[in-house]
C-alpha cells in the first residue's frame, strides 16, 4: 500500500476545501496520520532487520489505515458541506 500518496492526496484535497475551520481542523486530522505513518516506517526498519514483519508493525498498519479512512470520509464531509 502506498500510504505516503494516500497522505498527499488528502493534503491536496484538504487545501482544496474553502472553510477556514474546517480546514484547520482537517490539518490537525493530517498531522495525525503523518504520525503514524512515520511510527510505521520505523517499525518497518525493524522488520527488515528480523526478515518478518512484526506484530507492532502489524498493529501500526492497521492503525493508519483506520486514521486515513476517517480522515479521507471528514475530506469528503467538507467538501460537500460548502
């Protein structure tokens, strides 16, 4: 999966949406998901070193994935509330 372009593309939508505050809000939702994504990408550091994938990694992807689906539905929320 390719979370960096999913974090892009929502960075791109997001400045896309014309609500000051929603925007704002939608921002701190980003950083949220930047987080996490760079708490995987050191996780997977790891992994590479054990040659498996760990369960903390296991953990961390499911995670993003759960924080870019809501961020990416409160995107689509804003955009169709202006």
């Amino acid at each position: 999966m390719d979370y960096s372009k999913r974090i892009d593309d929502a960075y791109t939508q997001i400045s896309a949406v014309k609500s000051k505050l929603a925007r704002r809000d939608l921002l701190m939702m980003l950083r949220v998901a930047d987080a996490a994504y760079t708490k995987l990408d050191i996780e997977s550091v790891e992994c590479r070193r054990l040659h498996k994938t760990t369960a903390k990694y296991q953990e961390l992807e499911k995670n993003l994935v759960e924080v870019l689906d809501h961020l990416e539905k409160h995107i689509t929320f804003a955009s169709l509330l202006n």
